[in-house]
C-alpha cells in the first residue's frame, strides 16, 4: 500500500498563489513536488519551508538523484510564494 505524500507546510499556499496567478498546478508527489503549465510552457517545481533551517530543507537522496540527472526544462527549489511566482517570469 502506497503512503500518503508529506507536504511542506508552505506548499498549499504555494499552489494556490501560482493558480491565482494563472497557473495550471498538479501535484506529482515524486520526483519533485509539482508540475506548472503556465503561458504554453512546464515548470517543475520542488517546495521547501522556508521557515525550516537549511539543514531541513535539503533534498532528499532520490530528489538529488533526480535532479543531477534532469535534462528536461525548467526545474526550481522554492521556498516560499515570491520565489514561486518568481519561476513563471523566468519561463517566459
């Protein structure tokens, strides 16, 4: 039986920031945390509490692992709803 993801405590608020902004958001739970479609273009994102101290937000060994090894789009570490939003400027 698969177990449930564990969320940050920040990404709802992230979610729902990026969708009033005009994102498309889906949860994808692994590699990383979510997928955005936003102005014709895919963003994958990995959340982070900011709020955590560094050492807790680290990646853990399978998203290192992903992410040494992506060669798709655009692939960002957020921390919090500025940053988030930051990322759909960067896309297009």
């Amino acid at each position: 039986m698969r177990r449930a993801a564990r969320r940050d405590d920040n990404e709802t608020e992230i979610v729902q920031a990026l969708r009033k902004a005009g994102a498309y958001v889906a949860f994808i739970d692994s590699p990383c945390d979510l997928i955005v479609g936003y102005q014709n273009r895919t963003i994958l994102l990995e959340c982070k509490d900011g709020s955590k101290p560094p050492s807790a937000r680290k990646l853990t060994d399978n998203e290192q692992k992903f992410h040494d090894a992506w060669t798709g789009g655009p692939l960002y570490i957020v921390t919090g709803v500025n940053e988030a939003l930051a990322t759909l400027t960067d896309a297009i």
